[in-house]
C-alpha cells in the first residue's frame, strides 16, 4: 500500500526538473513516464491489496497527488504533496492518512538530471491510519536518459521531531529504483513505485517490494492524460504487511508553453 508509513512504505520520491539537453529528446510519452520531467501533473492512484502478510484482511487505498514544477533563486524547483485516503484496512479503521510533502532543487545534465532537498511528515491521519508523528528529513535522487531507456534511484528519509500523539518515533529511509522503457505510441512500461523501506529502529527493511507497471498516453482534445497499472509483490513478511497489491493511476498533465 501508499499510505505513507500507515502500511509501511513512504511516498514515491519523484524529481521534476526543468527542460535540457537530456529533456528535450524526449516525447511527450516518455516524458509523461519520466519522474524528472518538467511537467505539472495531478493525479489519483487507487491500490487494493487483497491479501496481508499474517492476516486474513485486506486493505485498499485512494491517494491524491499534485506536482508544480516553480523557479526561485535562478533554480528549479518542484513541490509535490500527497494525500492518502485509506479505505480499507487490516485494523478496520478508515479515513485521510498522513500527508507528504517535499520539495526538491533539481538539476539537468546532458546525461540527465539530479536533485536534492528534503521532505516532511505531516501527521494529519488519526489513530489507526496514521504515524502521529512529525517528521522531517533529506531527499534526494537522479535519473539517466539513454534513448527510450530511463533508469535512476531516488532516496527519501524521515526522522521525527515532534508527536501529534503517543506513537512510534518515525526512522525511515526510502529506496526507489526507476525504471521505464518507451515502446511507442504512447505506451511504456517499467517498475512499480516499488518502495523499498528500511526500518532505523527496528534494523530492517519493511517493504521489499517486486512489481511492474503499464503506462498509456493519450489524448482528449489537446489534454494529455496517462493511465497506469501496476502490480507488486512484497516480500517482507514478518508482521502484518501488503503481500500483493495491484493499482491503478490517472495522471493529468500540463506542459509548460
């Protein structure tokens, strides 16, 4: 699942940069597949996971995220949020999750591009379906464009600084290795938000997750939209955690000029 640290993987670290040498040999297709695009987006992702690891539950996810790509300083900058809405869980409790937000200095290189800045934990779910914790920590991360290939690695981590209310401290650090190839006209496919999650205080990884996804671009009018499937399957299974999930994504975008 998606819901920051409620199931036990943190938000996808995604890096939008503006246009260069690297960007600019890119179509709209691969673009809309490249997490460093210079392209605002907004979407919505549903993931079901009918099967726990240790439970006989299920659980199901409505996550909401927009992405606006903004200069300040004479650098790029990108500021996303996501905003996880569980409706389903293992414990039988519902409702807004916690919300993630971060904000990153990219840069492009004519091999691709890198970025770095931080991200924060705002512990706006109750108890039940999210952390109670404040958190803040470093983001970082690159992708390399190498013809209809994309690959690159992003990490995240958050640390707690202050509790909304009684709960474990918040000490994590999220590993998300990209990969997307463009097979022409508008489809591409690649991995998963496969977030690999490791645990400071517990001294393990938490999620480790193997799955793919499936991307189409198209068109309504001049409004360019991608729809996403994915499939994952978690490894980690010492405790109660998503063992199989599949989801669901539609990503509007809005290129700049």
């Amino acid at each position: 699942m998606r819901s920051g640290l409620t199931f036990g993987a943190a938000a996808a670290g995604l890096l939008l940069g503006l246009p260069g040498p690297a960007a600019a040999q890119q179509s709209l297709d691969q673009a809309a597949s490249d997490p460093t695009a210079s392209l605002m987006s907004f979407q919505l992702q549903g993931y079901h996971t009918p099967n726990l690891h240790n439970s006989d539950g299920s659980a199901s996810l409505l996550q909401f995220r927009a992405a606006i790509p903004f200069e300040i300083g004479g650098y790029s900058n990108i500021a996303r949020v996501t905003l996880p809405y569980v409706t389903q869980s293992a414990s039988g409790e519902t409702g807004l999750s916690d919300t993630t937000l971060f904000d990153l200095v990219t840069f492009t290189r004519p091999w691709g591009r890198f970025g770095f800045g931080a991200v924060a934990l705002l512990p706006t779910g109750s108890e039940g379906v999210g952390a109670g914790q404040w958190a803040l920590g470093p983001a970082m991360g690159f992708t390399v464009q190498q013809g209809p290939l994309l690959w690159g690695v992003f990490n995240q981590n958050l640390f707690s600084v202050a509790e909304r209310f009684d709960g474990p401290d918040v000490s994590v650090s999220t590993l998300q290795p990209i990969v997307n190839y463009s097979l022409g006209q508008g489809w591409s496919v690649g991995t998963s938000e496969m977030n690999f999650v490791y645990d400071w205080d517990k001294g393990e990884f938490t999620s480790i997750p193997l799955g793919i996804k499936l991307a189409k671009l198209v068109r309504f009018g001049k409004t360019p939209v991608q729809f996403q499937v994915n499939y994952e399957h978690n490894f980690y299974d010492n405790g109660i955690a998503p063992a199989d999930t599949i989801g669901m994504t539609v990503k509007l975008l809005l290129p700049a000029g």
